[in-house]
C-alpha cells in the first residue's frame, strides 16, 4: 500500500539527486511513497514500473537503469535476504517520521533501519 510522503526542500537541490536524470529523480520520488516503513522495497523493476509509471510506456530496462543512477548516487542500496533482493533507501530515518510503523520486508543490514525518530506520542 502507497503511504504519504515528504519531500523536503533540500531535495530539489541536492547534489546526490541532481546527479541523476529527470526520470530517475521521479523514480526516486515514486519509490519513497511505496516503500515499507523502513525505507525497504522489493527489488522488481516491474514492480516498481507499474507502481510509479502505470500510465507511462517505459521498459523494465530503462527502469533498471533508473535505478542504477539512484544506486550510483548513493540515494539507494541494494541488499539481499534470504534468497531475496531488496532495496533500501539511504537515510531513510533522517527523511522519513513515521508514526506506527509497519514493515512488509526484512530490515537492511548494518543498522540502517527505522530508528524511531518519531516525536508523536502515539508510539
């Protein structure tokens, strides 16, 4: 399920995300809406295609490439578990409140997961 997301201003100038090309900028911007609440999504350019693109008649292997550049930039990672490839979104936590978080996907190596960085008193 898609989730609201932020996008701070400091996006639109940052040298990480300007470094990649106007389709993999809203790649990026589409994937934050449909990751789990860790930041983690399944690693499936279709998947991903359908989700961000449904309308739009781009090829899986123009949204590998997209996700190359995300990769690239250092905006994505791309992990494995359990026989299972995921990807994750870099500072997730420092971009990202969550309220109640729920996870669909195992969390990535390395402690980058969610840290609670919620202020709501709702937890």
């Amino acid at each position: 399920m898609a989730r609201i997301r932020t996008i701070k201003p400091e996006f639109w100038t940052s040298e990480q995300v300007v470094s990649c090309s106007l389709n993999a900028r809203l790649l990026f911007i589409g994937l934050l809406n449909f990751c789990d609440d860790n930041g983690v999504h399944q690693a499936s350019a279709l998947r991903l295609q359908m989700e961000v693109f449904p309308a739009d008649d781009f090829k899986t292997s123009e949204i590998d490439e997209m996700v190359g550049e995300l990769i690239s930039a250092g905006l994505i990672r791309e992990f494995e578990s359990d026989g299972e490839v995921f990807w994750h979104v870099k500072k997730w936590h420092k971009h990202q409140k969550i309220d109640r978080p729920t996870y669909r996907h195992p969390s990535p190596p390395n402690g980058e997961s969610f840290d609670g960085g919620s202020t709501s008193p709702h937890r």
